[in-house]
C-alpha cells in the first residue's frame, strides 16, 4: 500500500512538473467558439492547460508589454495586416516549418497573407530576397455585393442569375427610376482604400508594391480611378461611408451595395431578406473585380514555439475546430476540407468560396500600412469631389506622398 502511495504521488509530481500552459491572446468576435475549441482541446490533452485572454488592440499592446516587462502570451491572434511591424520589432517566431506540414490542406495561397518578404535591392531593383511566414491562417472575411433581391425582381432586373458590373449598373438605374429616387442603386465606400485594390487588380495591377515603392500613377491605376470616377461622378452609382451603408441596407433606401461578409450575421439577426454574389465582371476592364481576403491567424511570439504550442496550432487547424468557430459567425475557415463541407450545405458560404478562389491579401508590410491607407483614401475623396473632369495632379501629388520616406 506504502509503495503504491508513493508511485502515485510520483506521477502526480512527474505530472505536475511536466504541465504546460498555454496563454492566447484572442480579439475579435467568436470568443466564446473559440473557448469551446479550447475546451475541447484540453480533454484531448490533459496535460496542458490554455489560458485564453480577451485583449483589445493586440499588436498595440504587445509593444507596450514589451517594453515594460510585462506578461508576455505564448499566441496572439492577429490581422494579417498587422504581421510588417511586429516582425520589423523582432516580436514573432516564423513558423516556416508548420508551414510546409500544414498548407496541402489549407485554402491555397492563405499562408501568403502572413509571408513576409525582406528584398535587398541595389540601383532601385530586387536583387535577392528572403521570405519566411508569420502567422497560421485561421479564418478570412471577404468582400462582395449584397443585395435586396425583391426590390431588382420588383424592378425587372434580377441578378440572381449573374450580372457584369454594367449590367448592376443598369438594373441599379432601373431600381431608382421604379422608386422614384426613394431607395438608391448601387452604393459603396467607393474613397475606401480597402475597396481600391478590387478595381486595381481588375484593370490589370498585379503588384500594390513593387521593389519596396507604391506606384499609383501607373496605367492600370489611373484607368481604374478614372473608372471610379466616371461611374460616381456620373450618377451610376454613389458614394456612401461605412455607416450610412449598413443604415440604408436595412431600412431598403439602398439596394445593393459591396461590403465586407462580416455583417452577414447582422444582416441574418437584423430580419432583412437578403443575397450576396461574387464581385462582378468589369467589361471596359476586361476582368473580374478582385475582392481583398482578410484573414485573421494566430502568430507565435518569439521564443515561444514549443512542442505544446504546435499541438494546440495543429489542433485548431483542425476540420472540426474551423467548423466550430466559423459555421455560425459566417467567418470562412482557411482549412480547405472545412471550406468544402461548409459551402455545400450554406449558399453564403458557397458565395464566398468563389470569391476566395479570386481573391488576393494586401502586402502586410508596416510601409503600405502607414501609406496606402492614408494616401488612397485622401486622393479618392478629393477625385470624388470634382464634377466635371478628373484633376490628374491629385495622382501626380498622391505618387509624391507615397515616395516619401
């Protein structure tokens, strides 16, 4: 009895000294998913326990613990776009080797929302560059068209069964006309630096940055501005800021509009009868508009990755894990077997796989951050301003504030 008491006591102690703890820091919706997922978790591996902190404004606070000593997270969940300046401050661990295990079953082309690619470049022109990755994707909102479906129907122009950009315009013309004005078109946030890159990519940009440089006085931008800009200023359709559109969705004062997935469940608990489509075909473009994928994942901070922090990163990459945080807050999973069974079974999932499969990330360098975001979305609000013709000195006076260091 004596010898069995003290064999138990030694596993309790080998037990006890060999327990892991995990800390995660999580913002966003999904807390309470995501503390299932933990829980579960936790009864597959007993001997680690995860400490999961709700924390606003990640990246900011990170620098600040940092820099006073403080508790430092094993895992942060993080926006992509956040990734340039924590790895510029050394803070995150690269997981180029999970990397390489996990992404045959992940969406193609997730990981590159997390790639960070550091060039050395000699008389203006990359010359080498080394690339290592940051984050493990963990799910992703896109963008795409919304629309009253009754209100196009009621007008003679429906767009369930697929549409060009010109044909939204036309049906959008034929909706004002039928409500006498009372309920607008087609609306968006048409100054919005995050509604930019669709139309860049559509008239043939390939690259936002190119040799560590933000050109925007290309010609694929201008004509993409110079389209922007003829289809608003034109009366086709109207520019209206983040509010106003969710506000004049759900009272149907607006009938179609290009927003961000994430207020789908809004919409659904709202009570408004609604559909979405792809982004559409641009035909004076001659391509798709190419909506932004903006994924959220989990980053290691340095020094961090350990055996039990790859089993919980694994884990929540997991089929069964991304179908538990996604299914109800429509947010769309990054593991590609989760996609699949998700998209067959729900149509707004079914849209937003197909705008996936088109989609791009924005470069998630601190450089483009600080720039493109302020640069853009000055230079669209004084284009829109003007009535009768474009002013290309405001390009020429954006190109110079993006150049400058």
């Amino acid at each position: 009895m004596k010898r069995f008491s003290v064999l138990i006591l030694f596993v309790l102690m080998i037990t006890f000294l060999f327990a892991g703890e995990i800390t995660v820091w999580f913002e966003y919706e999904g807390f309470d998913q995501f503390e299932d997922i933990v829980k579960s978790f936790e009864k597959e591996n007993p001997g680690i326990t995860v400490k999961v902190i709700r924390q606003q404004k990640i990246s900011s606070k990170l620098f600040t613990v940092f820099r006073g000593d403080g508790d430092i997270p094993d895992i942060v969940l993080v926006k992509n776009d956040e990734i340039g300046k924590l790895t510029d401050a050394g803070l995150l661990e690269n997981i180029d080797a999970l990397k390489d295990r996990y992404e045959k079953s992940f969406i193609k082309g997730s990981f590159d929302a997390f790639k960070i690619e550091k060039h050395i470049v000699k008389d203006g022109k990359s010359i080498s560059k080394e690339v290592h990755y940051y984050g493990i994707p963990f799910y992703f909102d896109t963008q795409v068209l919304f629309y009253h479906y009754k209100t196009f129907y009621d007008s003679g122009f429906p767009l369930e069964y697929g549409h060009t950009f010109e044909d939204l315009l036309f049906a959008s013309y034929a909706v004002e006309e039928k409500t006498k004005g009372k309920t607008l078109g087609l609306a968006w946030g048409a100054n919005s630096p995050y509604w930019f890159p669709p139309f860049q990519w559509a008239f043939g940009k390939e690259n936002l940055m190119e040799n560590g440089r933000i050109i925007i006085d290309d010609d694929n931008t201008y004509n993409a501005i110079s389209f922007i800009f003829t289809t608003v200023a034109g009366g086709s359709a109207h520019l209206i800021e983040r509010q106003g559109l969710v506000s004049g969705f759900k009272k149907g004062k607006i009938a179609a509009m290009f927003f961000g997935t994430f207020m789908i469940p809004d919409f659904i608990k709202s009570g408004i009868e609604f559909k979405i489509l792809p982004l559409p075909y641009i035909k004076e473009a001659g391509n798709y508009m190419t909506p932004v994928l903006d994924y959220k994942g989990f980053s290691v901070i340095k020094g961090k990755l350990n055996n039990d922090v790859e089993k919980f990163l694994e884990y929540i990459s997991k089929k069964e894990s991304q179908i538990t945080f996604c299914k109800d807050l429509y947010k769309f999973p990054s593991s590609k077997s989760a996609f699949d069974e998700l998209k067959e079974k729900d149509e707004y999932f079914k849209v937003a796989y197909m705008s996936a499969e088109r989609g791009k990330v924005l470069p998630n360098s601190a450089y483009f951050k600080s720039k493109y975001w302020q640069g853009i979305r000055t230079m669209m609000t004084l284009i829109l301003k003007q009535k009768d013709e474009m002013d290309d000195s405001i390009i020429e006076k954006t190109q110079r504030f993006m150049d400058e260091k």
